[in-house]
C-alpha cells in the first residue's frame, strides 16, 4: 500500500534506565538454581531465550523459567550460562502461554552456482574467531560493497545467513557478506560482549576481531573501501552499532535490528537494565578530533519484551546527535502483514542520515527474515533489504582507513 507521510520537528528523548537489583538478583537466583539442578542431574541444555507469538524460533528452555515474570524471562534467558539441566515437564503440566511454538528449520546454506560460501578464521592477540564469506557467483575481481553481518545469540554465521536471506540478497546485487562467529569460550551463548568496557574500545577485544575480519576480507579480495558496512541482529546489532562508533573510518553506515547504542552498558547488571528501559543516547568520545556521524538504519518491533525499542531510540540519537534537524515520519503495512512507521532524519542539506523503522506488533526477531533460520519475523517488511537498499545510499565519505 502507499505509505501515508507527515513531517514534523525531531525532538530528542533521553529515557533513564531504572536500577538494575531486582533483575540481577532475579538472575543470580536462576543461574543458582540451574547449577544446583545440573549438579544433582548431571544433563546438560542448550539455553534459548523466551517464545514471541508469530515468530519462527527455538523451543523453550528448562521447565523452571516458567516461575520468572514474563517480563523479565527473555533477559534472564538469554544470559544463562552453559550446562543447565533440561527437566522434562511432569505429566499433565504445561507450560504457559506463549510457548511451545515450532522450532526452528535446518541453519543449513547452499550457495547457487558459481557462488562459494567459505569458512575462514582469523586470529590476532585478542583471540580468535571464525567466520563465513558468501562470495556472489557475479563477482569477478572488479570492486564490490562488502556487509559483516553480526548474529545474535546463540545464533552461528550460517544459522543468521538463513534466517536474514542477507546471501540471496547480495548475490543479486554483487556483494561480498561476511559473518564473524562468536565462540561458546567467549561467551556461553555465544552472545557478542557488548556490555564488557573491554569490548567497546577500538583497537582490542572483540572491536579488534570484527575490524580484523573486514580487513582481511579487504585484502584477500577486490572491495570498494567506500561501501563497507556492518549489521547486527541483538546483541550483534549492539556490536554493530559499537563498531559504528570505533571505527567511523572503516564502515560507510551502520544497520542494528533489536539492538542498543554503543556504550549502553558497563557489565551485567546494567546490560539488563537498558535491555528492559534504554540507556538514554551515549556521547561518543574521541579525544578532541571531531567525531564523524556514521549513517545508520534501525529496526525494532515494537513488541520486544527481550530489548525494549527504546534501545531503537538511543541508537538513532547517538547516530545523528545534532546532524538530523527535520523528521518525516511515513506509515506503511506488508500486504498480509504487519503494519510500520519509518522515520527518515535528514540533516541541514536535506541529506537522510538516519531511518528508524518501528515495526507494529513485532518481538525480537530479525523482521522480513526467513523460517529457516532462529528469531525471525515473516510478516515484517524485509529488513534485509531495506538495509541494502540503504547502505547503497549511503557510500563512505572518504577511503577507509
């Protein structure tokens, strides 16, 4: 249908994020409660975070999240550490609403003809991490626009190809993809650690390993220096978004879909707590060097009860700070699916710096994704390509560094 527009002012908003005890003790009680159970069991379980109706993801976690708030469930989730027991249910007891939804499809991913999708790793002194390269059957050595695409977790490089359909998308218009993997020794979920101090900082820890990835791939093959971009899905949007505000001088622009702003957090405690109410937008520092604003497009549902959509906000305000001057604010609905709004923030020239697109009645899943892979949403619009659609606006000002 014919998206409806209107323009008004932009108007900042700077949420505070409320204390964090009552989740953090709510979180030490399961993380308790589970290594007391696996010690008495001797089982283990792979962790997955809470159920989203509509949404194509994996089953549900041990039997006792059910005694955890529904609001507060999905964070507990989706910290959990490794070696949990998985009980099964005793007969004639269920669990609650909202679970039990199919579990996801095979993570498996064919490349077409001519086409490679490769597995690689690369290592420097922060560590080492895997990684996967869709290389396009079209690409014959001239320059192409290359996308990192950064999974959530417990997701895995080929898990996020499948459910993004990021590799169909880039083989029709040439582009290299690549998709670091985050590692169980890592963390146990294999989220990316974008609420450790030590991994928001340019030149080390995880910043190093996703930076250290693009170039390789830069230097392994012909990419255009002025059309690198990175993306991120949760905890890799929040990676993505930190990315954005390390290295302004390798990514062109910034896609985060169900994530936070860089600097949302310091540790555990307040990781949960801008998870569940925003951080309000972080200054980025760069010693006295004026700071380029790095283009960004973000996508959240506005039903995410795992990472609010005020994380959506922040990333967008630390995205433009005081480039953007005019909004306008356009509303759309996906033929049989679910409604939008789309905020295009332009800066004095008329030039869009930011997109926030808002997708009604949506959880915590990748909107437009594919069932075949974990934490998608069919009936959103195709956030995989209205991201490269708006990635191709955006080329890097001037040559990577």
């Amino acid at each position: 249908m014919k998206a409806k527009t209107m323009t008004k002012t932009t108007s900042a908003r700077m949420p505070n994020a409320p204390h964090a005890g009552q989740l953090a003790a709510a979180l030490a009680a399961m993380k308790h409660l589970g290594q007391s159970q696996a010690a008495a069991a001797g089982s283990t379980l792979r962790a997955q975070p809470a159920s989203l109706e509509g949404v194509a993801e994996t089953p549900p976690g041990p039997d006792w999240l059910r005694f955890v708030p529904t609001t507060v469930r999905g964070l507990v989730q989706s910290h959990l550490p490794a070696g949990l027991p998985d009980f099964a249910m005793p007969a004639g007891v269920t669990l609650p609403s909202g679970f039990g939804l199919p579990s996801r499809g095979s993570s498996d991913v064919v490349a077409p003809d001519g086409a490679q999708f490769l597995s690689r790793t690369f290592s420097n002194p922060a560590g080492v991490r895997p990684y996967k390269l869709y290389v396009p059957s079209g690409y014959t050595g001239q320059p192409v626009p290359l996308i990192v695409m950064l999974h959530g977790c417990t997701q895995s490089p080929d898990d996020f190809a499948a459910g993004t359909g990021m590799n169909a998308a880039a083989e029709e218009q040439t582009c290299l993809v690549a998709y670091p993997g985050q590692t169980s020794s890592a963390h146990a979920q294999k989220c990316w650690n974008w609420y450790s101090e030590d991994d928001q900082q340019r030149g080390s820890g995880e910043p190093s390993l996703i930076a250290g990835i693009t170039r390789q791939v830069m230097q392994d093959y012909a990419v255009d220096p002025r059309r690198v971009y990175v993306a991120g899905l949760s905890a890799g949007g929040a990676a993505a978004a930190i990315m954005g505000g390390t290295y302004p001088d390798l990514y062109a622009a910034i896609g985060v879909h169900s994530g936070l702003a860089c600097g949302a957090a310091r540790d555990l405690p307040s990781a949960m707590a801008a998870m569940r109410s925003g951080s309000g937008a972080v200054a980025l520092q760069h010693g006295s060097a004026p700071r380029r604003l790095v283009p960004s497009i973000v996508f959240h549902g506005d039903r995410d009860t795992t990472v609010s959509p005020r994380n959506g906000d922040d990333v967008v305000e630390q995205s433009v700070q005081r480039a953007a001057v005019r909004s306008q604010v356009q509303t759309g609905q996906v033929p049989g699916g679910r409604a939008y709004s789309r905020t295009i923030r332009s800066d004095t020239a008329g030039r869009p710096v930011s997109e926030q697109w808002l997708v009604h009645g949506a959880g915590h899943a990748w909107s437009g994704g594919k069932a075949a892979g974990s934490y998608t949403d069919p009936q959103g619009p195709d956030a995989t390509r209205e991201m490269l659609r708006f990635f191709q606006e955006h080329p890097h000002p001037g040559p990577a560094a």
